[in-house]
C-alpha cells in the first residue's frame, strides 16, 4: 500500500516512457544513416535536399518506429515522366495536394519494388528507371526529442501513359500527367529543381 502511495512512482513512470522515446529516436538516426548512405552510395547525380517538421509526440513515435524499421518515414516514391517531359502526380483529395505516387514498402520488398507496386497502385502504369532523382533527409522534433528519415524518390520513363488509380487505401483520388507542377504540389520546389537537371528547362 505503501508503495502504490508512493509520490515518486508517476515521476519514474513518465521518465522511463521519455527515455524509451530517446533511445526509438536514436536507433532510428543510426538505421537512416545506414540507408541513406545505401542509397547514395549505390546512385549518383540525384538531388539532395533536406526538410524539417515539428509534429506531436505522439506523431513523432509513429514516424520514429517508421524509421528504425526500414528508414523511410514515408516510404519510397516514382518521378514518373513520359516521351513528352509531362511528370505524373496524383492528388490526395483530402488535403487539396498533387504528390508523388508512392507509400510504405513491405518488408519483403526492396525500397524500388515497394515505388514500383505503389505507382502501379495509384496510377495504374510501370517504368523504365533510371535511378534515384532525388534524395530526401527529413528531420523531425517532437516533444524535445529529433530524429531523421530517408525520403527516396526514384525516377523513370513510363511504359505506358493510361492513367488508372487503383488504390487500396482509397488516398488517391485522380491521376494525371502535368507539364508543369500545379501550385499545390507538395515539394513542388525540389521537384522543379529535379525537372531542370533531368531536362534542362
């Protein structure tokens, strides 16, 4: 009774959960490292950028266990092009944004098969890749605590041009092929960085 009474046992509860949030945090940074070095080493001539969020705790423990699982908070993602130098995009309807086809790898899967069945999923086609176009880091704080992920996007001529989404999370709305990213695009400035090293326009 004494010890259920105790004034100190909330305080060594809600540190132990702190310092459980620091070390999901530190093993993730050491599994993007691993990643990101995987990636780079393995491509070249992509674009690099880096980006930060501020999310919640309790956000910030999702995309945490994300990374130290595979890396990858968001997954792995296609710059699809065609003949004509038209990008596919595919829109979230629920926020109002145009993005890459893409989303979370299986574990069976490599980081390209896992962007090759996402594309197939939300717009219908397959390409040719080329390599990785670009090389995210995103950064996340959350509650005093920061850790990073590998955002990797790869990039392809497509094999076909028919646009059918087929996605079973039901996210994507529409699919289409843009000759310029709309204003709603998500990174649309890394992507327009990327567009004018691929086709210098």
């Amino acid at each position: 009774m004494a010890y259920a009474d105790s004034p100190t046992r909330p305080a060594t509860v809600q540190m132990t959960a702190v310092d459980n949030l620091w070390y999901l945090a530190s093993e993730a940074r050491q599994q993007a490292e691993q990643v990101y070095h995987g990636l780079a080493d393995d491509h070249e001539d992509f674009v690099e950028y880096e980006t930060l969020r501020s999310v919640s705790r309790d956000r910030f423990r999702t995309v945490a266990e994300r990374i130290e699982a595979q890396g990858l908070p968001y997954g792995a993602h296609t710059l699809a092009y065609n003949g004509s130098g038209e990008v596919l995009l595919v829109e979230q309807a629920s926020i109002d944004t145009w993005v890459l086809p893409g989303g979370e790898v299986e574990p069976d899967e490599t980081i390209r098969e896992g962007a090759r069945r996402e594309l197939g999923e939300e717009a219908g086609i397959d390409v040719d890749y080329d390599g990785l176009g670009v090389l995210g880091e995103v950064r996340f704080r959350g509650d005093g605590h920061e850790t990073w992920g590998v955002l990797p996007i790869f990039e392809g001529r497509a094999t076909s041009t028919d646009l059918v989404v087929r996605d079973p999370d039901d996210e994507i709305t529409d699919a289409r092929w843009f000759a310029e990213f709309p204003e709603n695009t998500r990174d649309r400035d890394v992507l327009s960085e990327w567009r004018e090293k691929r086709f210098g326009d």
